[in-house]
C-alpha cells in the first residue's frame, strides 16, 4: 500500500519538476521498514541553484500521506559525491531503489 503511494508521489513530483533520477533509500529500500518508518527520497535535478529551496518547494506543491525525508541533489552533486567516496551518496547510489530515471 506505501510504496503504491510512494510512487504516485513520485509520479507527481517527475510531471512538476522533471528530475534526472528520484531513489528511494533508506529502510523502506532495504526492507526493513517498520510502521513507524518514513520515505526517504532522493531527487537528481538538475538547474536549481539552492537544493534546500527546491525541496521546500517540492513538498510545497505535492501533498502526501505519509512522512518523508527529501533531500535533492544536483547531478554535479552526486558525481562529485561519487569520486570524493562521500558515504551518504555511495550509501543512496549503491543501496537504494531507483523509482525513476530520465531516459537520456
């Protein structure tokens, strides 16, 4: 039931603010989700200047059901995350669910 509404939100927040990659991580990824769980979400997007601001906006604009932990990125982020071996990164990168990814 979760991750059928997890990936409406997704659904949603792609047609609003067209990111690269939306992943979801951490105990819902793994399966090890309790009922007191949330959904941890990260957004690959490109053009935004403040990521802070455009996950405000984000859970601005989308409502949901259920508590979530948002964090957005930009693609140069990661990639520098990625060479520099940044923990949270490789963490999302090699352990998380890709809900979806631009086609390229």
């Amino acid at each position: 039931m979760i991750l059928r509404q997890v990936q409406q939100y997704v659904d949603h927040l792609v047609e609003q603010f067209r990111p690269e990659r939306v992943i979801l991580f951490g105990s819902m990824a793994e399966g090890r989700a309790t009922a007191d769980s949330d959904v941890d979400l990260m957004v690959v997007m490109a053009g935004t200047q403040n990521t802070t601001d455009s996950a405000l906006e984000i859970r601005r604009r989308i409502p949901r059901s259920f508590p979530l932990d948002l964090v957005v990125k930009t693609p140069g982020e990661v990639r520098r995350g990625m060479q520099g071996r940044d923990g949270f990164i490789c963490s999302v990168l090699e352990r998380g669910k890709v809900l979806y990814e631009k086609r390229r």
